[in-house]
C-alpha cells in the first residue's frame, strides 16, 4: 500500500476513534445529535442527559470530544458549563438555542471551540465537530508556541544577566562569558540557561 494513502486512513481511522461525550438535557435532541455522528462513523459515543456531577463523568470517561447542547439555556446553566469548559483541555462544540454577545464572548473566553447558535440538525453535527476539532489543535498550536517564545526570551535575559555578572566579576568581555557559560554547559551537558541560572542565583547568595 502506498505510504501517502497508508497515511490518510491513519488519520482517518484516529479521527473515527475519537470519544466523543454528548451532554444534553433534552433526549430528543440527543438523539439527532448521536445519530449524526454514528452516521459519520462515530462509534464511542456517550450520552448524558444530567449536567450535575457532569465533571465526575467527564474524568471518568476522558473523552476526546465533548459536545454540549443547551435547548433553553439560562444564566446558572451557561455559567456552570463555562466554570467546567475552562479546567477541560478538550474540543468543545456548543448547540443553542438562542444567545446573547455576552453568552457568545463567554463562551469564547471559557475555551469552547465552536459555538452554534439555532443550528442543531443532523447533517451539522460532523462539519461542527470536526470545525471545534481543528480550532482547538490551531489554538493549542498557538498556545505552545506562545509559550516557547515566552521561554525563549525568559532564557536570554536570564543568559544576560549571567554574562554581566561574569564580566564583572571576572573581567571578561562579552564574548569571554559567553564561551564560559557554553563551555561549562557543554561539560555539565547542561543547558546554557541552567548553567546562567546557577550564576544568577550563586551571585545574589554573594550580595
């Protein structure tokens, strides 16, 4: 079999294989949504039509995907759903009923990955759940690049401070320090900044 066809039923048979947890109060609408996605494949899905204790389930299933539908939210609701989607690292796909801005910004800010508003309907359920998919691994992608910039540049302050503490202490030039820091990594088979960090910290024990 070809590697490049061998791959795209990977992907696809991973993307089938997704838990997917439907939370939903109203056991019509339940249905339309469970049957929209075992019609698209799905196979590991979980229906549940009580929100308290939802967390408990939520930890005990682990699912991949969760999938919320709300026919006539109210405010306790929502924002009991809100507190659980910000601790949840997961896709989540919202179904209302009606909404306001400050629902659709909460929503938003509380990590939900697609937020439909009046669209239940069986044929939506797949492009949904794959559109909250793919949001979430672009905004986790962002996320961690963020997050590794952020510690980049953490690192290089951190890598300054040590060579002015080395210029200063030991008369060395810019480069000098440098060298040293990367020297003394390379024989700790540490990183720089590790090394940089001890200087920090063995300079300000000096003070």
């Amino acid at each position: 079999m070809p590697k490049l066809l061998q791959c795209v039923m990977n992907i696809a048979m991973t993307h089938l294989d997704l838990t997917i947890l439907v939370i939903d109060e109203n056991a019509i609408r339940a249905s339309i949504i469970e049957e929209g996605l075992r019609e698209a494949g799905h196979a590991r899905v979980t229906v549940v039509h009580e929100v308290n204790g939802i967390a408990r389930t939520i930890e005990t299933l682990m699912p991949d995907v969760i999938i919320i539908d709300i026919e006539n939210p109210n405010r306790d609701m929502m924002e009991h759903l809100f507190q659980l989607t910000r601790t949840v690292s997961r896709p989540i796909a919202m179904f209302v009923d009606r909404s306001d801005t400050a629902s659709i910004e909460a929503a938003v800010d509380a990590g939900v990955s697609a937020y439909i508003v009046d669209g239940l309907k069986k044929e939506r359920v797949k492009p949904i759940l794959d559109m909250a998919v793919s949001r979430f691994n672009a905004f986790s992608r962002l996320r961690r690049e963020l997050a590794d910039a952020r510690s980049a540049l953490e690192e290089r302050k951190l890598i300054e401070r040590a060579k002015g503490i080395l210029m200063k202490k030991r008369g060395l030039s810019e480069e000098e320090a440098f060298a040293l820091l990367r020297q003394t990594a390379m024989n700790e088979k540490k990183k720089m900044s590790e090394i940089a960090q001890s200087v920090v910290t063995a300079a300000g024990l000096l003070m």
